[in-house]
C-alpha cells in the first residue's frame, strides 16, 4: 500500500513544483493589460457611460437616459451631419477601390519599374492624413496653386473655388483621401492578384475569353476575399473621417462638410456638451461595428456559395 502511493505522493509534488511556474508567463502580461485596460478600455467604457448623461465637463453629470440619442435623431442639423458622412464614405469606398483595383491590374504585368511604382503610389498612406491635407489645402486655395496653374495655361473659366463651394468642397475631401489611400488599397489588391492561379486565366486566354471576360469571370469572382477586406476598411475609415475635413473646410462652408468625426469634436470641445458628444460617438461606433459586421458576413455567404 506504501509502495502503491508513493508514486501518486511524488507525482502531486512534482504537479505543485511546476503548476506554479506555469503561470509566470501570464503574469508578464499583467503590466501590458492594465496599461491597454487604463488607456482604451476604461475610458471607452466611461464614454459609453457619460453617452446616458448631461454632463459639461466641470459639473456632475447628470443622468438622461437616451435624451442625447432622442436629440440626435430629432435634430436637423445632426441629420444633415450624418447624410454628409454617407455621401463621403459612399463615394470614397467606391473611388478608393475602384483606383486601388486599376492600379493593382496595372501594375499586375511585367515592368522593370514595377516595385518602384508600388512604393511611390503606397508613399502618401504613410503620411499623416493632416499633414496631406494641409498640403492639399494649399493647392485648393482660391489662390492656390492648382488655380494658379489653370490660369498660366490659359483655362482660367475652369478656376473654382475648391473649398467655396459645398458640392466642390465635399468632392475635394473625397478626392484628397482617395489620393492618400489608393495606393494601400493597391497592396491589398496586388496581394488578392499574387495568390490567384495563372492556370487559369491562362487555359481562358487559350479558349479565347476576352481580357473583359477573363477579368469578370475568373479574377474579380477569386478576389472576393481581398475586396471584402478592401471595403471593410475603406468604409470604417471613411465613417470616422476626421483629420481631411478639420484641415480642409473645417466643416463649413455653412456646415456643408460637416462630419460626425468633426461633429463629436465640436460639441464636445466647442461647445462644452461632452455627455452629447459621446453618444454620438457611441452611435457612431456601433454604426461602424454593424457595417463591418454585415460586410463580412455576406463575404462569407458568397466566399461559401462560390466554393460550391
């Protein structure tokens, strides 16, 4: 009987020498997860609470419940805010894939320069949005220099006010963010094109399929996973535009530019309503949530119909 449990003895005392060594690795995450705790999780949280509340910044904030949402969707100022942020990331998420995609086919084929076209298209998603749009600023001034050179080449009538006027001004942010992340958009793209098989574009080429044909049937059905991915980010990042429109209009002209990125900031930082703010901010995160969410489950449906 001794015999029998001195192994089962020295088995629990060897499980209780290492059991607790175990656990060394996930204590050196511990300062890691307190310190992203601290700065995104807490505050998040503390944003999403303020969100129910009337609260100023300096005084207690009291509670709401969902007066703040109420207000928003009654409002029609925020309305108009919130049509001017679709038209943008409507027209971007199209613009950016459809440039990023050409530029992907473009550069598909066998160039000498080829590598170093993609890195001075991918060059201005690595600037700061801000610093690309004040430079674009200056260029869409009144006086500015895209102006200045449509009257040096005698296309003066074509001079506008880029930024004046609100469909222009509005179509200028679109065409700034789609000339900062195109080339990014490419990568994604280039990468979908490099993993296709060239079998089988080649064998329709053999068969006789136009180049149209070739692209419609065999190479934009195989890159749906990149596109999913493509759009998902175009549109997440067009709904929180915030740094091209504070640069560019600063909302105006009239609040024709407005976003709710630019939105959430002036109510909170301008005009002091920082529970309001909030829930527009929330809104605005659970819109960007429920979009991503919905992209990518019908990316899915169609990745599984296709593979059928």
């Amino acid at each position: 009987m001794a015999a029998g449990t001195a192994p089962a003895r020295r088995a629990g005392w060897v499980r209780q020498r290492t059991h607790p060594s175990r656990r060394v690795p996930w204590l050196f995450a511990v300062p890691a997860v307190l310190i992203c705790f601290g700065l995104f999780i807490l505050p998040a949280l503390l944003g999403a609470g303020y969100a129910f509340t009337n609260w100023d910044g300096l005084t207690s904030p009291r509670w709401l419940g969902f007066g703040n949402f109420t207000e928003f969707f009654g409002d029609s100022e925020s309305i108009d805010v919130l049509l001017h942020t679709l038209e943008i990331s409507a027209a971007y998420v199209v613009g950016v894939n459809l440039v990023g995609l050409g530029l992907a086919l473009a550069l598909e084929r066998t160039l000498k320069t080829r590598g170093l076209l993609r890195a001075l298209f991918f060059l201005p998603a690595v600037v700061s949005p801000l610093v690309v749009a004040f430079i674009w600023k200056f260029m869409l001034d009144a006086n500015g220099a895209i102006n200045e050179a449509l009257g040096a080449v005698g296309l003066g009538s074509l001079e506008k006010p880029w930024l004046g006027e609100p469909t222009l001004a509005l179509i200028s942010i679109v065409v700034v963010m789609i000339w900062q992340f195109a080339g990014y958009h490419m990568l994604i793209y280039s990468a979908g094109l490099q993993s296709l098989q060239a079998e089988l574009r080649e064998a329709a080429a053999v068969d006789g399929a136009s180049p149209w044909r070739r692209f419609r049937d065999i190479t934009l059905p195989l890159l749906k996973p990149a596109m999913t991915i493509s759009v998902a980010l175009s549109t997440i990042t067009s709904l929180m535009v915030f740094d091209q429109v504070i640069a560019l209009t600063g909302g105006g002209p009239a609040g024709s530019t407005e976003t709710l990125g630019t939105y959430v900031y002036k109510q909170a930082f301008v005009n002091g309503r920082y529970g309001y703010s909030a829930a527009v901010a929330l809104l605005l995160v659970i819109g960007v949530c429920a979009v991503a969410f919905v992209q990518f489950r019908v990316a899915r449906r169609g990745t599984a119909e296709a593979g059928r």
